[in-house]
C-alpha cells in the first residue's frame, strides 16, 4: 500500500480567506495521482459537504469524500459505545448531522451524553441546561479540546473555553474526541483505508495534528505557515519527523 495523507485546513492550506501559495497544487495532485488524503479537522461546526464546497470555491478540487471532521469522529464514537442514544448538543449543524447519521437523537432533557462542539450561537440558558443535565449523570463529550478559533476578524472562544467552564461548573471532566485524540488520529486513517506506517499527517499546531501523529506512531510533517514558529520547537518534548517552510515544499514527497 502506498503512502497518503492526513492534512490540516488553516494555516496549512489557507490561512483566513487566502489560499496559501502552492496549498492548490499539491492537492489537486494528490486527486490527479488518486493519492489517498483526507482533510481531517477539529472543526465540529460545518457538515463534510459545507466544507468540501467551501474548499471547491478556494480551487481545491475534492468531493466531501477528502474531508473528515471531529464531528463524525465523536458520533461514530458514541455509536459504538451506546448505540441509539441520546444528546443534549451545544453546537451547529455538524455536529447535529453527524448525530443523526450514527442513529443518535438530540434532546432537551435527560440525556445521555451532553456533547459540545464549535458554534457562535452561545448562551448562558444553554450552559446552565447542561450544567444540570450533566450534575444528573448525563456524560460530558468534547468535540475537540481546541480553546479559540480564528476568524476573519480575530479569535472567538472554541469548544475547549466552552468546555472548561462546564467543568468548573460541575466537577465532572469532558471526555475529547478531536484532535489529537487516538481516536480522531486512527478514524481519519482507517477513513481512507491506511495503514499506520503509511500515514502521514500534515499540520501547523504541535499540540493537535503533530502531538497526534507522533502518538500514533504516524509519519509527521510541521508547515511553518501557521501557529508555529521554529523557534517554538525547543517547547516540546516530542518533534515532527519534518518541518517544512509550506506545503508547498511537500511537493518533493511525492517524487
């Protein structure tokens, strides 16, 4: 079996609205070689298709089939563990989609899991509900643990700043099913038919898409057209097998 990718979205292959330079061309080759990739991402926010049509518009040339969320990660997570059950959701469409489609049934009274992922319709009647949901033994689900997310005009509070404040709340700590959880890391492969020492992941955040691979066992490569620096690397107590300045200079993998 041959060598595939698992890739990250901003600050990989674009960074706000601008598309990185070479991000275009690397994966329309990756689709013109039938190379195995997926874009696997720790936003629960957009379903697989909202996200596969926003990357069309950018010039990438790929089906929903190319991307993976944490949304689906956790859903197929719980199906597994309780089949047919219940949620309370502080969220927006993908998470609510993926649900659905792993047979599970959103709620607004005791239910079995209170799972929360990213939105921007936060409010406080939403967290006091989950608040006494999960102090009546309903189970706390993160959908990733990332603690802000970028937009076109700064940063807003993520899943894990919104997780925190239930935790604090009630005592009880969230289970994460994102990146880089074992079991977003080992879903996105499985998701496009890789084994673990074909796997290699692209990524700009050490804590997330290189911590998770390295965990794996995974090839990794660190671009440095996002959150980290080089300079950053002293940090950590584990390093990508490559650091490259783009995903541009991924190009060469493939020859």
């Amino acid at each position: 079996m041959g060598k595939g990718f698992l890739i990250d979205m901003d600050g990989v292959v674009y960074r706000g609205g601008e598309v990185i330079a070479g991000a275009c061309e690397f994966i329309n080759t990756l689709v013109k070689r039938e190379i195995p990739f997926t874009f696997f991402t720790n936003n629960s926010q957009r379903t697989r298709r909202d996200t596969a049509i926003k990357m069309n518009r950018l010039g990438f040339n790929i089906t929903e089939k190319n991307v993976f969320n944490c949304a689906m990660a956790t859903a197929r997570f719980l199906k597994r563990q309780r089949p047919d059950g219940t949620a309370y959701v502080i969220g927006e469409g993908g998470i609510l989609h993926a649900l659905h489609c792993n047979g599970y049934a959103v709620v607004d009274s005791a239910p079995d899991y209170v799972i929360v992922g990213e939105g921007r319709t936060l409010n406080m009647e939403a967290i006091e509900a989950a608040t006494n949901m999960i102090l009546g033994g309903a189970k706390l689900i993160s959908t990733n643990p990332d603690p802000n997310c970028p937009t076109a005009t700064g940063m807003r509070p993520g899943c894990g700043a919104v997780v925190a404040m239930l935790e604090t709340a009630t005592g009880v700590k969230a289970f994460s099913l994102g990146k880089p959880s074992p079991v977003m890391m080992r879903e996105a492969r499985k998701e496009i038919g890789l084994s673990a020492e074909d796997t290699i992941v692209i990524g700009d955040t050490m804590e997330t898409d290189i911590q998770g691979g390295v965990q794996m066992g995974y090839e990794t490569i660190l671009v440095l057209t996002g959150n980290t620096r080089r300079s950053d690397l002293s940090r950590y107590a584990f390093y990508p097998t490559h650091i490259v300045d783009s995903i541009a200079d991924v190009m060469r993998f493939l020859n």
